[in-house]
C-alpha cells in the first residue's frame, strides 16, 4: 500500500515524516493542509487523509531561458525562479 498527494496538477508518492517541495500554496507558515488517496495492492483507490504542515516558501534553482534567430541579430536571455512551498508530511 502507498500514498499518493496530489496539488499543482502534480502527484508525490509521501511517506511520515517526508520533506517536500510543491507548486506555491496559498498558506501561512504552520498552516495544515493537504488530503489525497491510498493505494491498495490489490488495485483498489481509496481517500486517504494526509496531514501535512506548511514551513514556509523557498524558491527553486533558476532556469535560464535564452532565444537565438541565427543572421539576425536576435539575441534574449531571462531567467526565471519558481516559488515552491515547503512541506512536511506529519500523518498519513
């Protein structure tokens, strides 16, 4: 059996105890949030409660986004940062 969270259009296998990092939440710091399913061995989907408690927002690793039309002089170069809130799984 394993647990499976789902927010920002995304899912996270979690176990108790577990540190992660998704999509911004709009939370406080301290904040309980979170539910999402457990799965069953034998294939069967079932609502799980999940207690997760928020511990603030971080930024992740910056990605640079550069565009180039070769003979044309056409040069741009951004950068961008996503903000993640830190989680952490207290109670599955």
């Amino acid at each position: 059996m394993y647990t499976v969270l789902k927010t920002g259009g995304k899912q996270y296998y979690v176990d108790q105890g577990r540190f992660l990092d998704v999509e911004r939440l709009v939370c406080n710091k301290g904040d309980t949030l979170l539910d999402g399913w457990s799965v069953q061995p034998e294939g069967d989907v079932l609502p799980a409660k999940i207690i997760a408690v928020s511990l603030g927002e971080t930024k992740s690793k910056k990605v640079i986004i550069f565009k180039k039309k070769r003979r044309h002089n056409y040069r741009r170069k951004r950068g961008h940062r996503q903000v993640l809130t830190r989680v952490r799984i207290e109670a599955v």
